[in-house]
C-alpha cells in the first residue's frame, strides 16, 4: 500500500478552560475500491497514544459517506474556542491537483472526477472542508494527520482523462501551522520492511509514535522520524524522505512539558541494518547475538526471538567428529541450545564455539581490530587466505576491510558445518552466508562463500590458517 500522511498544526487565539479532543479514523475495509492493510492499527496506535495524553478520544472504523459526514458533524459541535483539536484519518484519498479528498468505505469505481467528488470528502477547500469547519469553532491549536493512499483509488481511467495526480496536494501553511509529509513527492510510504517485519503500524507511524510519546514536541519528533525512515527506507532499497513545513512562531510541544528528551539516530540506523540481514537469518547464533546487542530496542528483539523460536535444534553425531543438523521442531516453552553445548565430544565443541566467536566479533559495528587479532589468531605465523602472515600484517587487512564495510555479518549455514579433530588441530569448514554494506558508498556485497579454518587447540584456541570461497552472489 502506498500512503502518504499529513499533519497541519494551526494555532489560533484560545480560552483558559481548553480541552483536547480528537476524532481517528480507520478505513482499510473498503466496498468495492482496495482494501488497506494498515490503516485501523495505525488508527489504534494514534487513539492509545491519544488517550493516554489526555485528549477526548474518539475513534470510528471503517465508515461509509453518510456515517463518515455523522460524525464529523457531531465533533464539530464538541469544539469550543480555545479547546486544542486532533482529526487523524488513515484510509483511501485522492487528489486532483489542487484539493485533497478523504474516501469512506462504501465508494465505488468510476472513471468520472466529478461523481469521485461527490463520493469523497474535501479535506480544505476554503468553505465546507473539514478543517474548514474545525478553524471556524476557533479551536486554539489544531491537528489534523491524514494518512491516505497515494495512487488513484478508483481504478478506470480517471488518472488519465482528468488529471488526477499522484500524492495529496500541498496545503498552503499559514502562519502558525505545521506540515509534514510522511513521503516527498513521488515517494511511496512504506508499511514494513519485509516479510519478517510483523509490526502493526506502518512505518513511518511506528517512529513517530514512540517519538512523540518520548519527546512530546510536534517538531522534534518529526525531525526525528524523517531522519529514522529515510534510513530505514535506504536498507530496502528504497527512497522515503518525510518533508515537512515549519510555521510555527513558538514551541511546537504537545504532550507534557516537552523535556530535551532525544533519540539516539545513529543507534536506529544501526539496528536497522542490522535488522536487514538477520530477519531472514536462521542462525541462532546471529539471533542471540542481535538480541543481546539491541535489548534496547524492543520491537526488534520480539522479532528476533518470534524467529529463533521457529528454529530446529542443533544436534552432533560423534561419528567422524562432525555436526549432524536433523530437522526437529522446537517444542513450545523450549529453549534452542548454543550448537557448541551440544554432544559433540569435547575438543570439536570447542573448535566450532570459538569458530562461531570468532565471526560474532567481526560482525561487530566497530571492533578492535588489534585485540581482536591477538584474541583470535596465531602469535607468530598465520597462513590467511593462502599467504603466510604475521598478526601484524592480518591486522592492516582487516583494519582495509573494515573500513570499506562498516557494516558486516556472517551467518553460519549449520547444516554445512564439519569439524574434523586430529591429535591438538581441528578443521572447521561450512558454508557462510555474507553480508557486507557501506552507507557512505552506497555499496552492499552479499550472497554465499565456503569458510576453512584450522584452529589449533594445544594451549588456548587460536587460528592457525583461514581461508574463504565466494560459492554465489545474491
């Protein structure tokens, strides 16, 4: 579904005794035009934030014309100067290029612009729009979001024969008004990033809720999410910059006292990117090790361990050293143990663990480089992909490689994986799928490569020779 949100934030002279009310609607079920797979839970999304807030919430579902113009008409008497105001719509809207139409949930397809308008509700259009009828009950501070699809609703022929356009069209901010366009001209806006993105709200919706509730400052909170989408946005492969129009003469706070409270963008860019390679990961060692960095952020951690649960558990055979994977369904309430805890006998466990450490570490947003070396890798002599290196030499090319991919994960294929154990050296060799991605170049590497490593167990573990196969490029 592709959306497009509003917000327009007008301030006019108010009374003492002001109340906050909000009417939200949610139109995803429609008659005969698309039906829309975000809408009502974005609407539940504004209706609990709302209501928690304090306002005077009312929230209707999936109404047709006669009922959608109801209660309109019934919210408009609820307004008295002064009070502050919230209209948020999410479903079907349109625009011909100068006005922007709201669609109730009984309209039908037609190819002609003037029954279109009469099946549909005018936002503003300077006489009976519904801000309009709000700024006439001379509300103190008005909101209004208006989350609408973006393409042409009606199907037919009517973008071509009457100029319908793509997106809403701009609406001229006065003085003491606030707008921001959750996508810039010509963008879509996302609903989710990806299959595995199971969150309820669209994106857009989920940053700028938990913003606002955090900062409670209408122009912090949407700075904020315009930075948080675009990155988001940019992982997929797709470009979504929020622009918004700023008049507001004085504080832009809306809930509370509106604190220096502020979000860490660097930290959601890097969850983010992070996320993008492991939600179609099926390594618990990747999982557990994205759940332990981001216990921060919650939403992604669920989303995380809902995959890890899916999971079959790893288990060994003893016969030959090696790591056998069966297929066995995790059962409910059991724990997926770490493939090195397994029975595999003592020695091939420890080679596979340390392995397994070892790609965990590099995986790292910026690790150190040198004490990481020293962790892992022979002190003297190290045969690194067919050359014979000292740790010195291993670090100046890791450091190279870092520094071109900032971002990097390695995903082990466990049912690839052999360890081969001979007096005090283990051979480890399986399939790993790479990802690798620079921001600043723009640049991503990923697909599958067979990794070999020797590791010497006598005192301590350490990496006697590595080397990798590219075997495909996604």
């Amino acid at each position: 579904m592709l959306r497009r949100l509003v917000f327009i934030f007008g301030l006019l002279p108010g009374l003492t005794h002001a109340v906050e009310r909000a009417l939200i609607i949610g139109n995803d079920d429609y008659d005969a035009l698309p039906s829309l797979a975000k809408a009502q839970e974005d609407a539940t999304g504004y209706s609990a934030l709302f209501a928690e807030k304090g306002f005077e919430v009312t929230t209707i579902m999936n109404v047709p014309m006669a009922q959608m113009r109801r209660e309109l008409a019934m919210f408009y008497e609820t307004v008295q100067p002064g009070d502050t105001v919230a209209f948020i719509y999410s479903g079907h809207g349109w625009s011909d290029g100068s006005q922007n139409y709201l669609v109730p949930t009984d309209a039908q397809i037609t190819n002609s612009s003037a029954v279109a308008v009469e099946m549909s509700i005018p936002l503003k259009n300077g006489v009976n729009g519904i801000l309009d009828n709000i700024s006439a009950r001379d509300s103190r501070l008005t909101i209004a979001v208006v989350d609408a699809c973006r393409n042409n609703p009606f199907g037919g022929n009517l973008t071509r024969s009457t100029g319908v356009t793509r997106g809403l069209a701009p609406i001229e901010p006065a003085e003491g008004t606030f707008l921001v366009y959750s996508a810039g001209a010509g963008q879509a806006a996302l609903d989710r990033l990806g299959e595995a993105d199971t969150q309820e709200f669209s994106v857009f919706t989920r940053f700028f809720l938990r913003n606002l509730d955090s900062t409670g400052d209408l122009r912090q909170a949407t700075i904020q999410t315009r930075n948080q989408v675009q990155q988001a946005a940019a992982i997929i492969g797709t470009d979504q910059r929020p622009a918004y129009y700023d008049e507001l003469s004085g504080t832009s706070c809306l809930f509370g006292e509106c604190g220096s409270v502020s979000t860490d963008d660097g930290q959601i860019k890097g969850v983010i990117e992070e996320w993008a390679f492991v939600q179609n990961s099926r390594s618990r060692v990747v999982l557990n090790a994205f759940i332990e960095k981001w216990s921060d952020e919650p939403l992604y951690v669920a989303l995380a361990e809902e995959i890890l649960a899916g999971l079959p558990v790893v288990q060994a055979s003893n016969a030959q050293n090696a790591v056998v994977v069966p297929e066995r369904t995790v059962a409910e309430g059991e724990t997926p143990p770490h493939p090195a805890t397994n029975a595999l006998d003592e020695q091939s466990a420890k080679a596979l663990a340390f392995v397994l450490l070892n790609m965990q570490y590099w995986s790292k947003p910026a690790p150190n480089v040198a004490s990481g070396v020293a962790a892992f890798y022979a002190k003297n002599e190290i045969t690194f992909y067919e050359q014979d290196w000292t740790p010195g030499q291993v670090v100046a090319d890791k450091q190279e490689f870092i520094q071109r991919w900032p971002v990097r994960a390695y995903e082990l294929d466990e049912e690839t994986v052999e360890v081969f154990c001979e007096d005090n050296f283990c051979d480890v060799i399986a399939d790993v799928v790479f990802f690798t991605h620079s921001p600043g170049r723009g640049a991503t590497a990923q697909g599958l490569a067979l990794f070999s490593y020797v590791v010497d167990m006598e005192d301590r573990p350490v990496i006697i020779y590595e080397n990798s196969e590219v075997l495909e490029r996604y």
